[in-house]
C-alpha cells in the first residue's frame, strides 16, 4: 500500500512547487482580473494593445496604465489615455476615448484560502463618455491550474451632453495552466449584453479562445525590473453584425 502511495503523493507534491505559494500580481488573463495584491509601494507601467477585426475593416484600441500598490492588497491605478484608430467602410479616423482611474482590493486570497476575491471599481471619462464600472472577482488556485470569474456591471452616458444612457452586463470566465514557472496557457470567454437606456436588451456576445502568459521572474510576487506578457486571441461566438469576428489583446506589465 505504501509502494502504491508514494508515486502519488510524490507528483502531488511535484505539482504543488510549481505553483507560487501565494498569489502572484502578474497578469494570466487579459479579460478577467485576479484577486491578489501586490507588494506595497510598487509601481507598474501597463501597456493594453487591442486588434479586433470586422466585417468592413479593423479597429485598434489603446491604454497606457499606471498602478500603484497602497498595500499589499490595494492597488490605485490612473488610465493615462485611451483612444483607438479604425479603418471601416473605407473611412479611417483616430479618436481620444477616454481617461480614468481604478482601484482593485483583495479580500481573499486564492492560494490559501477556499477562493480568493476581490472588489473592483472604475471610473471614465472622455468628451463623449462618461463611465462607473463595478467587478466582483473571483479566482482559486489547484495547484499549477488558476480558473477565474468576473461579474461586471457598467452604466454609461455617451454622447457630447452624456444624455444617451447605456447599461452593459458581462461574465468573463478563464483558466491557466502554469508550464513552467514563467510560462502559462489558457483559455478566456467573455459574455456580453448591452441594454439601452437600462430596459432593452441588445444581443448577447459571446467570445472564446486561448491565451498565452510570460512573466520574466518565476517568483510568486513581482519586484522592480520585472516584466510580464499576456496575450489572448478570441473569436466571436455568436453571429452579430457591427461587434468584432475577431479580436486580440496584448498587456504589458513593467515593474518599478
């Protein structure tokens, strides 16, 4: 009986020192966020690069992030800038979105307790937007695997006197799978529904597909000089006109 449980017990055990004994900061996803902080007084540059493809041409989306770590589980953070360039229907324009600010606070952790969680708060505003957006996230970690999940709640106002008003709801879900301590594959889906003037819902989107994550430090916490990439290709599901076939991501993260 002995023979037969060691093998066991010693692949456990194998699996379990690939993983970070506490949550790690550096990002598996890039459409869900994670419980977990980071360590208190470091700062990070974030970089967001979205392509996404349609019918009648492309789009490209922009963000310049930065986040600072208040404590070890509360992290500011300052949209700099969004804004994107598309090229549709023959018509190719650039447009300065919108600027904000966040704050993420973790309640729980995922590696040592029975979930983690956090509570994720946004506000935007631009010349023809003005958002508050609300998270609840939850995440755990098995080991080498993370699965992950994010209930979002948007109201917007848009147009030039923010008169149009705009609720969105969206469910994102993810999993990854720690290869090798700087190494990580998954997949992401995200749902989506806007509902005009918060009474009628639009269609529902739905997007799935893999990502892949690279941190340079195989360390459980970031520190300063180091530096990770995730990116995540999805593809639309369903089958509405005007959202995107096809979009991918890409975020940086630089730590100081």
């Amino acid at each position: 009986m002995t023979n037969r449980l060691f093998p066991l017990l010693a692949a456990a055990a194998l699996l379990l020192t690939l993983a970070s004994p506490a949550q790690a900061y550096n990002r598996r996803y890039v459409y869900s966020y994670e419980a977990g902080g980071m360590p208190q007084g470091l700062l990070e540059f974030e970089p967001w690069f979205t392509y996404k493809s349609y019918d009648d041409g492309f789009a490209w989306e922009f963000r310049n992030e930065l986040e600072y770590a208040i404590t070890d589980d509360l992290i500011f953070a300052a949209y700099l800038s969004d804004w994107t360039y598309s090229d549709r229907a023959g018509l190719a324009e650039t447009n300065w979105k919108t600027a904000g600010v966040e704050l993420l606070y973790t309640l729980t952790d995922p590696t040592v307790d029975w979930v983690g969680s956090a509570l994720y708060s946004e506000v935007l505003i631009g010349p023809e937007k003005f958002a508050i957006e609300g998270k609840l996230i939850l995440n755990k970690n098995f080991g080498p695997l993370s699965l992950v999940y994010n209930a979002i709640v948007e109201a917007e106002w848009e147009g030039s006197d923010y008169s149009e008003r705009v609720g969105v709801i969206e469910n994102t879900f993810g999993a990854s799978f720690q290869i090798q301590p700087k190494f990580f594959v998954g997949v992401e889906a995200l749902h989506e529904v806007e509902l005009e003037d918060w009474s009628e819902a639009g269609d529902h989107g739905i997007y799935v597909g893999p990502n892949l994550s690279f941190r340079t430090s195989g360390r459980n916490l970031p520190g300063a000089g180091s530096f990770f990439a995730t990116v995540a290709a999805m593809f639309q599901a369903t089958d509405i006109q005007g959202e995107p076939d096809a979009q991918v991501r890409l975020i940086l993260g630089y730590f100081f």
